[in-house]
C-alpha cells in the first residue's frame, strides 16, 4: 500500500521531475563524504531534513561500476536526486523514479547524491526521518586492467615518480580535479613548488592529465601536465614544500547550460556567479573569504576556458 501511495504522489509531482531538482533556498546544505568500513562495500546512513534543507553525500566511485541506493523516509516527499562527476545534469531524478535506484555508473570521478524535500513540503516546512543505503560493487578500473599497470609511477611513458609544481601564474594555484578534464569539480589546490606524487598519465602532449598524491597524502586527484615536471621526492627537498589547500576550503565549480557559474563549499555556502564571472547572490552562510576564493575560482575557470572577451574594438 506505502509503494501505490509513494508512486501516486510521484505522478502528483511529474512536473518536478522535467527539472530535475528540489527547492533551493538559503537554508542548510550538509556535507557527508560515504566512507565504507573495511571488508564492505556499502554503507548506511540515517538522518533528519526539515523544510529547505539537505544533505549531499559524496562517493567516488569508477565507471562500470554499479551503484545501488535505497531510501527508506517517513514523508512521501522525501526523494534523492544523483549527479555524476563533472555533469549538472542529474543521473537518477528521484521525484520521477521513486526512492531506489540501481544501475552501472558512466564515469570515473566523485558522485553526489543529493537528499532533500519537495517544494511543497519544503515550503510548509515538514520533516523528513530517513536512511539512505548506498552500496557500490564491481571491480574499479585499475583492477579491471592489471596487464596495464606500470612497473613504476606512469612507467609506460617514462614518467617520473615525483613532480613539482611550475607554472602557474602568480597568484594562482594548481587546481585537482576528481577526473582528467577541466569538467570535473575541484577537490583540492596546490602551489608553485608543491611535491606532488605520480600515480599514473593518460592523453596526448595537448591534453595530458596526470593522477596525483599530494606529498602529505591528504588529497588524491588529476592535474594538468602543462603545469608539473618531474621533480625530486620531498624528503631531497632542503625546505619545506608550499603546502596543498584542504579540499574542505576549496570552492567546488559547475557551470551551468545557460553560462552561469555555481560555486558551492562543504560548509553549505553557495554561490551565483554570470557568465561573465560577476556575483548574482550568495548564501547567507558564506563568509567574505569564501565571496572571495569563489570569485577567484570563477576567473581561474574562465581563464582556463579561455572565456575572457576580447577587448572592444573602439576604431
């Protein structure tokens, strides 16, 4: 009787589901990053939403793999949407499909899944006790290909072990990325000097990505090789390496279809930028420094894009 009741007020709402999202208000957005405990392969969590609020629970997770997510809630508005690594497009919209999904994932990166209320119940602000079950199986892409694993770091290439930072112009950090491309979210910075270790190159001389380690082993991600050479492991090194910034204080980036720039911290702050890289609204949790990082987030993107104007031909 709860599935015909569940799938009726999904019917009800059809309409949300052409869009893809919940409500978004200024209220609090939480953080989870999905750990499975060792021997496992899937977690379970339980937690409590009233009115605008959410919760976003982050995984990593290889393309082929598959995910497997239940959500069992007291309120039948209640739904999870999943958006895939690098993508503003969601993968399982749940207001249309209802609260399980299953299914082979398309890429290698970070997956958000996304819990939240429907306007309606958001707005009479309601509440929702639920326990979402996620579960990845499958081998990962590295154990799916052992023949092509290298002796040593990128060995196939000739790749060193250890690279340094170099490049990047002042004032500006080094962006990781969960995946080799510019479209992936940022999950950590590094600067000029940073020792950064070689776990492994892919692409061409024009666009080589390389997945590294940062020296301390606190952040694991994609660079681009245009701005890393082969440097000397940090212990040869006589002074202290400039340090990574956290992935916590780093600015996560999407840009939307219309241009638009998003820019979100594990905080709960969240941006809105034009695509000119100007600030249409801030959440009423962002703090100046975070205006600020996010704003220069934005014009590293543009920059990278090659989005800047050229100037006005005044002749």
């Amino acid at each position: 009787m709860l599935y015909l009741t569940r799938a009726v007020a999904a019917a009800a709402i059809a309409g949300w589901a052409l869009i893809g999202l919940p409500a978004l208000a200024q209220d609090d957005v939480r953080r989870v990053d999905v750990r499975f405990a060792p021997g496992t392969s899937g977690a379970s969590y339980s937690d409590t939403i009233v009115g605008y609020d959410s919760i976003e629970y982050f995984l990593t997770a290889d393309a082929g793999q598959r995910m497997r997510i239940d959500l069992s809630t007291s309120n039948l508005s209640n739904y999870f949407n999943i958006w895939p690594p690098g993508d503003d497009a969601a993968l399982f919209t749940g207001a249309s499909s209802g609260d399980h999904f299953d299914g082979s994932l398309p890429r290698t990166g970070e997956y958000r899944v996304q819990v939240f209320l429907m306007r309606n119940a958001a707005r009479r602000a309601e509440t929702a006790d639920f326990t979402i079950d996620i579960a990845i199986t499958g081998e990962t892409a590295s154990a799916a290909r052992p023949t092509q694993e290298p002796d040593f770091a990128d060995g196939l290439a000739g790749g060193p072990d250890w690279y340094v930072v170099e490049g990047v112009q002042a004032g500006d950090r080094l962006n990781i990325r969960t995946g080799p491309s510019t479209e992936y979210a940022i999950t950590g910075q590094a600067d000029n000097g940073a020792r950064l270790r070689n776990l492994g190159c892919q692409g061409g001389v024009q666009a080589r990505w390389c997945r590294i380690e940062t020296s301390d082993g606190s952040i694991r991600g994609w660079v681009s090789a245009r701005f890393i050479a082969e440097g000397a492991p940090p212990d040869a090194v006589q002074s202290p390496p400039p340090p990574s910034q956290p992935a916590e204080d780093v600015p996560g980036l999407v840009r939307r279809t219309t241009g638009e720039f998003e820019v979100g911290f594990a905080s709960g702050c969240m941006l809105l930028f034009n695509p000119a890289g100007d600030l249409i609204t801030a959440g009423s949790t962002c703090s100046p420094s975070q205006s600020i990082r996010a704003a220069d987030a934005v014009a590293a993107f543009r920059r990278e894009q090659g989005l800047h104007a050229p100037p006005a031909d005044t002749r």
